[in-house]
C-alpha cells in the first residue's frame, strides 16, 4: 500500500470525548474546544503568567471569559488530505497567539498550510489582519470559509482565505501583495514526508525574502 492510500488520524481526538457537537456530513463532524480570553493580568502581568514554588508557569484566567470555538473536520483522512483535521501542532499555536496578544495587536498574520482554520480563528482575536492560506485540495479553502463563518462571534479581524501550494513557484497578484504587507508567518504540522519538507522552507525563503522583515513561528510534532 502507498503512502498516498494510507488513512491517517490525529491522535488528538481520543482527547475529545464529550467534545463533539454533531455530525454534518458522512466524513465530518463538528467539535468545540474552550478557552478563555484574554488571560488575566497577574501583578502587572499582562500576560497572566506567574510561577509557583516549583518554578513553573502558572496560567491565570479570568473564569467569565470562557469561549468555546466550533471546527467542522475530519476523523480520517488519506495522507494527502491530512490538513481536514486538527492536529495538536494548531493548539499549540492558537495557545502562543493568546498568550501573546498584546504583542500581536498590530501584525499582519500569514498562516501557511492553514488545515480547518482553527489556529487563524484564533488568531483574529488579537491581530490586526490575518491570511488564511493552504493548498487547494479536497475542498479545505471551502472547510476554512465554512469554519470562519462558523465562529464568526468570534472573529473580530478581517480574515482572508487563499491558497498557496508549496510546489508552486509563481503566486498569485493577490497573494504577492499581502505577502508584502505580512510582519508574521504561522505554521503548525504542515511537513510530512521530505519532499514537501524541500518545498515549505522554498516557500518560505521566498516569503522571507519579500519585505517587510518577518518573524516565524512554525509548531511541529516529532513523531
């Protein structure tokens, strides 16, 4: 059996018990997941953030600020349509963007290989723009349009939806622009095998060598 025949699943839905909201579709199904936002200041801490006696962090937050958001995705997928589901690498990241919101009030998010759009949604509740990108394939464009309007109580920046395939050397006008205007580029579990490996640090040498300077933060599993 090839890679490309092989069903895959993210190990994170064994977490998610009690979490499913409902069945849409005969692939897909909708699951919430909670957080609270924003965090609590502690001793001038705008980022919630103290340490106990054992020097670790302790996060603080506001017990009435509990949201809840919605993604419709998928429980199995081939290798190639892995981006239909959520994997703990977008959790990680959507974790850091509200951890860090002050500091991204003003940023110009570019997500790359953006999967259902969790980390994005997230992500514009604090920033000023954001990009939503991933390749065209198996409907995922359509599945992030579907999971903005989803949470759209939620969403408070402009959140565009475009794609942008790795392998694909020569942009779209649209996607050239709001490269250049980008000051940061967010990626969670978007490699899987080596060639699509060659072809994201391609993409991104390319993004970073368009102006305005950019910091990357990219989110990967070891498996």
């Amino acid at each position: 059996m090839s890679s490309e025949e092989l069903t895959v699943t993210s190990e994170i839905y064994s977490e998610l018990e009690g979490c499913l909201l409902r069945g849409v579709s005969e692939e897909n199904i909708i699951s919430y997941f909670k957080f609270t936002y924003p965090l609590e200041a502690v001793n001038g801490d705008v980022n919630g953030v103290e340490t106990d006696e054992d020097g670790d962090l302790v996060v603080i937050r506001k017990k009435n600020n509990e949201k809840v958001i919605k993604i419709e995705h998928s429980t199995a997928t081939p290798l190639r349509l892995v981006g239909l589901q959520v994997w703990r690498g977008a959790l990680l990241l959507a974790d850091y963007v509200l951890h860090n919101a002050q500091a991204l009030s003003q940023s110009t998010v570019l997500e790359l290989g953006s999967g259902v759009g969790l980390t994005s949604i997230v992500t514009s509740l604090v920033a000023r723009r954001v990009i939503c990108t991933d390749v065209d394939l198996g409907g995922i464009l359509n599945l992030i349009t579907a999971n903005i309007e989803l949470n759209a109580e939620l969403v408070r920046a402009p959140v565009s939806v475009m794609a942008l395939d790795f392998f694909q050397e020569d942009w779209s006008e649209e996607l050239t622009a709001v490269v250049g205007q980008t000051d940061l580029v967010l990626a969670a579990d978007v490699i899987y095998d080596n060639d699509l490996t060659e072809a994201f640090v391609k993409t991104l040498t390319k993004i970073l060598s368009t102006p305005p300077k950019k910091t990357v933060l990219v989110a990967l599993e070891k498996r």
